[in-house]
C-alpha cells in the first residue's frame, strides 16, 4: 500500500482529500503542523519521519513558499525516492518542473484527474 502525505493549509480539502485517497485504497497522513506558524524545517521534519512514497504539497502552505520546500527536497539524498505533485491555483507548472517535481495540478482539480495523476506517478 502506498503512502501519501498531504501538505495543505486549508484543513477542509485535506479532509476531502483523505477521504478520497482512502477510498483508493492509499495510506494517507495529513501534515498538520504542531505550531500556528510553522516552519520549512518543521515539514521538513515531518517528511522524513513519514516517509511518504507521494507527496501532495500545496505550493502555499501558511506562509511558506511549497517551491521552495520542493527545491530542498530534490536536494537532500534523504528524499530522492519521494515522489512531489505539486498543487496551486496558479499555473506553476513550468517552475515545478524546473525543481523536477513529477507533476503539477491547478487548482480547482476535478477528483478523477487527481486521481489519474497519482496512479500515473506511482505506477512509473
């Protein structure tokens, strides 16, 4: 069984996206930070204690910059085997695979097409 971890501020869609994902048949813990203003080094903690085969980060979590967590991810060994779809409301898509994230999604997504998109990154 897979494991995805959500990284998204907005507690009712990580909700809905755990439901979702379960429903799937996935292992799904959602990130949700022990401080009211978290840090990269905090998720970044989180990360590697998880261990995630995916990860679905929102690329504006509070006020952290997710390309920016993206980029230190594809740096650190550690985290060469997670797999990054990044989600946005802005088309970010060239800067995602700039810092070789494997794949991106606009914001607002149809559940089907997330879903599509997860299968295709885990079964590659």
């Amino acid at each position: 069984m897979y494991k995805v971890m959500l990284v998204e501020d907005d507690r009712t869609m990580a909700s809905l996206l755990r439901v979702l994902l379960e429903i799937e048949g996935y292992q799904v813990v959602v990130w949700e930070g022990k401080h009211g203003n978290p840090s990269e080094a905090e998720i970044l903690g989180d990360i590697q204690t998880e261990r995630p085969d995916l990860l679905l980060l929102d690329a504006h979590v509070f006020d952290i910059n997710g390309l920016n967590l993206l980029h230190q991810l594809r740096q650190d060994p550690q985290h060469k085997n997670i797999h990054i779809l990044v989600a946005s409301g802005l088309d970010l898509s060239r800067e995602c695979n700039d810092e070789k994230a494997d794949d991106f999604i606009l914001k607002p997504y149809m559940p089907d097409e997330l879903i599509g998109l997860i299968h295709h990154i885990l079964r590659d």
